[in-house]
C-alpha cells in the first residue's frame, strides 16, 4: 500500500466548489497504478472564500479520500514545523510538494525559502528516514508578470530547489523534481491568473504523474480522459 501525501498551498488545498489536482491525480492513479494506494494527510477541507477559513467539505466531486496537508496562505515556512507529525500519523511513503509562491511572495527571498526546504525535507526524514518527495517547482503568477524582482527570485528558488534536490537525493529517501507543468498558461488554466481552473488542476496533476512514471515507475503516462470521473 502506498501513501501519498499532498502538500502545498492555496494551489493545493483548493477552494469551495473544485475537485483539485488532489482529485485528478487520485483518478489517475486509480486507472494506471495497478496496486493499492491512499492519499493520506492531517486534514480534509477546501479553503471557503466566503467564510474565509478553511472549512468547506464542497467539493465538486466529495467521492475521493481528501485528505491532505495542504493551506491557503500556507508555504515551507508554515508546514516544515508540522509535517514531522504529519508524515509520522500517516505513515506517508510518498509527498508531493507544491509550495513557495507565498513564501517568495511575502516571508522569505530565495534563498531563505530554500532553507526551509531542507528544513522540511529533515523533518519529514525524521519521521520516515524511507520517504520520497516529489517537488513542483514555483510556477510563475501574474504578480511575476508585473514585478520584475520578484519574478527573479521565483527562477533563483527554482534554481535552488533543482540544487536542492540533486544534492539531497539518497537511494533510501529519493527526491524526484518535476517539470513545470507541460503548456501551462495562467491565462488560460487558472481563473486569476493564480489559482488553477479545470484544466489548470489537470495539467498540475499531470506534472506530479508523468514525474514519477518517468522517475519511479509508479502509475503510467497521464490521460485526462482517464482522470474524469467516469
């Protein structure tokens, strides 16, 4: 059996009425991994834009195991204090980690946020020293479109998550870095030039899949068609 855990932010945890990427990589992994697996984590819920917390059990599709450490507002800087009792309660064999965009946003420059990685990365290792982590690297918002330094510190955290990442990696606990989502346009798969839409959720779930198809061998190639709901 095996556990994956999804860890990000806002991107991840989704909002009131979606399915998230969450949900399409669960269906993905239900049509190609041919074993049995979970996704596992501390907490259920949706971000509610209404009540402006994050207690919303509406999803599009509630039929799917939701759970998650995943919040909006929520970066490396949050989830490194917790994901040690997080993985540990689980028994997490597998993260897939989505974050930085608030911790470059309003916490950390690049460099300090690359810290908390390996902060994270330590922590999650203290209580399973046999976990993988599959990273997506910060994709560019449309703040970066507009605010030249901060568009420069996302590439220097990217740089610095790959480094991270190459130099981290060990046989017993592999640390595997995904691409940038394949086509991904914040025109046209998010609905604020943020935050995915429909297919913004496939091509997110997409990265983590072909990533680890290609790297570990777990699921196979991604198919939208095979990540509906049938």
């Amino acid at each position: 059996m095996l556990r994956f855990m999804p860890v990000g932010d806002s991107m991840t945890i989704g909002s009131a009425g979606e399915h998230t990427w969450r949900y399409r990589l669960w269906q993905h992994l239900r049509a190609t991994h041919g074993g049995p697996f979970r996704l596992v984590g501390p907490r259920e819920t949706l971000y509610d834009k209404a009540t402006g917390a994050a207690d919303s059990y509406e999803y599009a599709d509630p039929d799917f195991p939701r759970a998650h450490l995943a919040g909006w507002g929520e970066g490396w800087h949050h989830l490194s204090p917790l994901i040690a009792d997080a993985v540990r309660a689980s028994r997490a064999d597998v993260l897939l980690v989505s974050l930085g965009l608030i911790d470059l946003g309003f916490y950390t420059n690049a460099t300090q946020t690359s810290e908390n990685v390996r902060a994270f990365m330590a922590q999650a290792r203290s209580a399973n020293p046999h976990v993988s982590m599959a990273l997506l690297p910060v994709i560019p918002n449309i703040r970066a479109e507009s605010d030249a330094p901060f568009a420069r510190e996302v590439a220097l955290f990217n740089d610095l998550l790959a480094k991270t990442a190459a130099d981290l990696d060990e046989p017993n606990s592999p640390l595997l870095l995904a691409s940038l989502p394949r086509g991904y346009d914040i025109h046209t798969d998010t609905y604020d030039g943020t935050h995915p839409n429909a297919s913004g959720e496939h091509k997110l779930a997409a990265a983590f899949a072909e990533a680890m198809h290609q790297g570990w061998g777990v699921g196979g190639r991604y198919e939208p068609h095979l990540a509906e709901r049938s």
